[in-house]
C-alpha cells in the first residue's frame, strides 16, 4: 500500500522531482565516470612510467571522491529539504486522516528508495556510456595505442557509486525521519503563510555601501590582475579577503537599490507586470545575500579550475615539441665548496671547468657513440658579474616595487654564453640565430615573470661589463629563448655575448644536447637507455676532491613527456572531477531557493490571475526572475574569473605560455549546458508550481 501512495507520489510530482532527479543523475554519472578510469585504462599499451602515472592518477581521484561526496552529500541533504518543504500540507493532511508520524516516514523511506534505485540506475547508464568516451580521452592524452580497446563496465566502479550514494540516501532517510517525528499539524498546516512585506533598505546607505565595495573590489583587481610583479603573499591574502568581503557587500547594496532604481524609472517600473516581477526579484536577492555571495565565489572557482585545467593541458603537450626538440640533454658542473661554516657564512661558490668529454674517456666510453647529431658546450662566469652587479643602484627600489621578484638579498653569478655556441645550438633546435655587434649583449630568458622583470631594466639601456668588455643592450626587451631543453619555460636568464668578449679560461659546466641515431621510438629508447647507463657508470664513481662539489643532470624528451602527460592527466581530470560538481553544487542550490520561493508565492499568482493578469505577462514575470536570480552571480563570478586568469597566468608562467581562448570557450560550454540546464529545468518548475492553484 505504502509502495503504491509513494509511486503515484512521485509521478504526481514529477515536475517537482525534476531537479532533485537530475542532481542525482549527474552525481551518480560524473561519479562512476572518474572512478572507472583504472578499468577503462586497463587494455591501454602505454609502457611502465605512464602505467606509473595512471596508477597516480587513479589513487588522486580516489581521495578527491571523499570530498565530492560530502559535497554531493551535503547537496542532496539540502534538495530534501525542499520536497519536505512542498509537502508541508500533504503531511498536514495524512495526520489529519490519523496517518502515524512513523508511516509518513515509512512513506518517504519507500520515495527515497524508488528515486535513489532510479536515479543509480539512470545516472550509471550515463556514466558507463561516458566512461567509453572517457577511455579515448585518456588514450589520447597518454597516445596509447587503442587496438585492443572493447567495451568495458567498472564493476568497482559501480560497487563504489552505489555504496557512496547508498550511504548519502540513508542520511536523507534519517533525516527525513527526525523531521517528520518533531512536525506538528498546526505548524504544517500554517507552513504556506507568509509576510507580504518587504523591508526596504535606505537608497543612499546602499549607494554609499555599493561605491565603496565597488572601490575595494576594484583595488583588489589591481592588485592581483594588474600590479602582480609587486604583490607579496601577505597582499595576495588581503586582495582575497578584499575581494569575497566586497562581493557579499556589492550583493547587499544591489539587493537595496535594485527596486529603487527601478521605481524610479516609471515608464519601465508600470510597464505589464514589471512592479510585481522587480519586487519579486529585490525579495528574492534580499534574502538570499550570504548564499549568492557563496555561490558566486563557488562559481568563480568552477570558472578558473576548468579554464587552468585545459589550458595547462593544451600547453603542456605543445610544449614538449616547443621546448624540448631534441632527444637528449645532459649536463656536468664542479665548484668550489666551503669547508668550515664559518667560510659558508659569506662564501660564494666559485664555478669550476668541467668535461665531459674527459670524464669518459677515463673509463674508456665514448660520450657520442649515442649520438647520430650533438652540441658540446660550455657556459661562462665572471666573478665581478653578479645579479646585484647587474641591477646596480636599483636594486632597492626594485625589491620594494617587485617582491615576488627579488625576496632575498642572496648574489649569485650570472650566465654567459658564447654568441657562436649559441648559434650552433640554435641550428640544432631549427631557431632563429642571433647576429649582435661586437660591443653589444642580449638577454635571454622564457620564464614570464622574470621576463617583465628584466623589460624593466633594458628600458634604461643597461650596460653591463663582462671580462673587462662594457657592452650595450642589442635589444631594448628581454629575448625569449633558451638553451636547455626543458617542457617548461623555465630559464630565468642568460646573457648572449660576443665570442671576443669572452675568457676562455672561465669556462664552467659543460652542457651536451642532441638527437639520437635511432628514428624510430622503439630505437631510440634502446639507445637512451643505453646512454643512461653509461652516464650513471662515470657520475657514480667520479673521484673526489677535497673543497669541491659536483653537480650533474641528465634528461630525455621521453621521459620529460611522460612526465608531462602525468600533470596534464592529473590537472585534467582532476579540475573536471571539481569543476563540474561544483558547478553542479551552484546550479541545484540556486534552483532549489528559486523553486522554494515560487512555492511560497503560489498565493501572490492566484490573485494575479484573479485581477486579470494574461497567462503570457505571468510566464514572462517567472522568466526574467530566473533569469536575473541565476545571471546576478555568474556574471560576477565571470569578473573575478577574468581579472583571476590575468594572475593564473602569471602564477602558472613557468608552466604554460598557451592562449586562454579555447579553454574559455570549452568552459563557458560547459557552464551553458549544465548551469543553463539547471535555470530552465527551474523556470519550468517554477511555472508548473505557479500554475497549481488556477
């Protein structure tokens, strides 16, 4: 009997149900999804690093899914709260009927059930279809070889879905059991009355409150999207706090001037039903301040982590091409070390020559037998050439104006190249040779936030004084270049100088780059590893020398590739995983309060009807308050999103350099269908309640 109330319940109610059906559809499916990558990527022939990653991947994902869960628990908690608020009068009248407290539980036991049953199984029909398209998405990140791929269903995954979300139903359940125990019919039967009036803030506090948080927001924007190269940690803290307290200020003053502007404007205020649909609306936003301010930063977080997820993505897997074009790079330094910590106080380390070369052939190996094209090099030190000799009388007044810059007041010696090694070098990597006077220098660097940095210094056509040579700036900006392959821009500075300014006497680490015989991947990894373990055999057992340290390096595109794909996998999906259930968080919360208000203001639209309103003024009404109650926060998140890019960008420099465009337009994608989705499910809702008591 029960089992039958609660069907015809739930189809009676389906339009009320529609978005508590949908949250859990999408929870259950972008739940199943995440959580079936390690059995969508188990056919994948991918070799034991990127099996390494994916197994990194896989346990990440596991501990975000606690978080998202509790979100999503704490989610459907809040829906419930909802439907239990619409039956309000139904429960009212099963007591009235001598229906028990225990078996109006009973009844919503069986409602939780019938929906939780349908929504896992709906939401892992979705999910399994998903996860198909998920398992090319991860083949393609990893470019894993998709022959043996056939259609596969996460049993772990779905074990783990529905204990997850079986656990979330029995909360409700629980829930929904203490509420109805400590309901009383007088308070159920009374829960659709309400108060007509609205309390109507002074205009001109509003103003003066929306100027100021106006002024404060913008500041804060300056700070983090216009003046980066000055904020320190403490500021960044500040301009956060600036920003959220400014946010929830701007939202309280909108709320008071909203339908005074409006007023004040006659022609537009009595216009069809514009004064009952602008008062519904400052209503709406006046008692909803906190939650707006909440889901608008939610939003804004939704808007960045996807947008830096994808364009950390994109980036990274061109860069590979972009900054490692050869297969192999291997570097070797000696200086000279102190010996007591009193000598450590105020020493410097003296770079020493080095060779590879010679190294080698001590142990009777060839370093080029690998090698089908090389650059053997050197760098170069002068001990007079220091940063602090390089930034000169404006060292101070830099420090203040770029602490993210200069921090500490540690010199270190800066790096010369030869201008014909540099040439070479750039032939290897199929780049642009430079030709500079003799009495000229360039600066060379990739990493973005030193790149403004040295801008700022070139602008004054800095000399510098080089072995004894004063030499002028060739370009009065940083040059963007390297010399070390690398997946990230990460050279922090070099200077490019004429080969007769240079003393050969001062030649430091000895830097090898090139490209193996091999030609084909299979090749090339033989000959790689081959390679690494002629370089472990003379790193491992270089003899020492009392006062000298060592340093070496030894990389591969290879293994910088994989590496790569590992933090673009992670990145990827893990921005997606909390992206899209915060999104999802954002869209249900605001359609449940704009749902719950409708229900509320049944009364409000019977006596529209009543008076003569046309059922076309009265759709249109509902219309614009769904669109402005959904549009206030997204386009205030979009703001901070904006002006928080221009600081990720700057953040993430020595990561990525790619454009934002195509990330932004997938984000926004994203953004239209699920929250979009979310506002038209609402403003049908809210049309289907209004029309209850015609």
């Amino acid at each position: 009997m029960l089992f039958k109330i609660s069907l015809s319940n739930i189809k009676k109610s389906v339009r009320d149900y529609a978005i508590y059906f949908f949250t859990l559809v999408i929870g259950v499916a972008v739940f199943y999804v995440f959580n079936a990558i390690e059995t969508q990527t188990a056919f994948l022939k991918v070799d034991e690093d990127q099996r390494e990653i994916i197994r990194m991947l896989i346990t990440a994902i596991s501990g975000v899914s606690v978080f998202v869960a509790v979100v999503l628990g704490l989610l459907i908690v809040y829906a419930s709260r909802f439907l239990m608020k619409r039956r309000n009068k139904e429960f009212a009248l099963y007591m009235m009927l001598g229906m028990s407290k225990w078996k109006i539980s009973a009844l919503l036991l069986c409602e939780t059930v019938i929906i939780g049953i349908g929504s896992l199984f709906v939401g892992l029909l979705i999910g399994v279809g998903l996860s198909q398209v998920m398992s090319a998405v991860v083949a393609n990140l990893f470019e894993a070889d998709m022959n043996d791929y056939r259609f596969t269903v996460s049993v772990s995954a779905v074990l783990k879905t529905i204990l997850y979300f079986g656990i979330m139903y029995v909360v409700v359940m629980i829930r929904s059991g203490f509420v109805i125990s400590k309901c009383r019919l007088i308070t159920l039967m009374q829960s659709g009355k309400r108060s007509e009036k609205i309390t109507m803030k002074n205009p001109w506090v509003c103003v003066i409150v929306f100027i100021l948080s106006a002024a404060v927001l913008g500041y804060a924007y300056y700070m983090v999207g216009w003046d980066y190269l000055r904020i320190s940690g403490n500021k960044l803290v500040t301009a956060i706090i600036m920003g959220a307290v400014s946010t929830f200020f701007i939202f309280w003053s909108v709320a008071g001037m909203l339908l005074r502007v409006i007023m004040s404007m006659k022609g537009v205020y009595h216009k069809g039903l514009n004064s009952f649909t602008f008062r519904q609306i400052s209503s709406k936003v006046n008692t909803t301040v906190a939650s707006m301010t909440v889901i608008c930063l939610m939003l804004f977080l939704t808007i960045c982590t996807l947008s830096t997820a994808f364009v950390i993505r994109n980036s990274l897997n061109k860069q590979v091409q972009d900054y490692y074009p050869v297969d192999m790079y291997a570097e070797f330094g000696r200086t000279t070390s102190a010996e007591t910590p009193e000598e450590a106080e105020n020493f410097t380390e003296k770079p020493l020559y080095t060779s590879l070369k010679d190294e080698y052939e001590k142990k009777g190996l060839d370093l080029y037998e690998e090698f089908g094209e090389y650059c053997d090099f050197h760098n170069y030190a002068d001990p007079n050439f220091t940063f602090n000799s390089f930034l000169g009388e404006a060292k101070d007044e830099l420090k203040k104006e770029l602490p993210s810059v200069i921090s500490t007041d540690d010199d270190y010696w800066l790096e010369i190249i030869k201008l014909s090694d540099y040439n070479k070098l750039m032939k290897l990597y199929g780049l642009k040779t430079l030709d500079i006077n003799d009495n000229e220098y360039v600066l060379c660097a990739s990493f973005g936030g030193m790149m403004g940095f040295y801008d700022e210094i070139l602008k004054g056509k800095a000399e510098i004084n080089v072995f004894g040579n004063t030499l002028v700036p060739h370009f009065d900006k940083t040059y963007k270049g390297f010399i070390r392959p690398a997946v990230q821009p990460i050279n922090g500075g070099l200077f490019i100088v004429p080969d007769s300014a240079v003393d050969e006497n001062a030649a430091c680490d000895n830097i090898i780059v090139g490209n193996l015989k091999a030609s084909d991947a299979k090749g090339k990894q033989k000959l790689e590893e081959k390679f690494r373990e002629k370089w472990e055999n003379v790193m491992g057992n270089i003899e020492g020398e009392k006062g000298i340290g060592y340093s070496e390096y030894m990389s591969s595109r290879r293994e910088e590739a994989n590496s790569t794909v590992g933090l673009s996998a992670m990145v990827t999906f893990l921005g997606l995983y909390i992206g899209f259930i915060f999104l999802v968080s954002c869209g249900a919360i605001l359609a449940l309060k704009e749902l719950s208000e409708s229900s509320d203001s049944v009364p409000r639209y019977t006596m529209l009807r009543k008076i003569g309103a046309e059922e076309k003024e009265i759709t249109k009404s509902l219309f614009l308050q769904s669109g402005i109650f959904f549009l206030l926060p997204l386009l205030l998140a979009c703001l901070h999103a904006f002006v928080g890019m221009k600081f990720g960008m700057f953040a993430i420099s020595m990561i990525v350099t790619g454009s934002m465009l195509k990330p932004i337009l997938f984000t926004a994608a994203v953004v239209v269908l699920i929250y979009g989705g979310y506002f038209l499910l609402t403003f049908l809702g809210s049309k289907s309640i209004t029309r209850e008591q015609r």
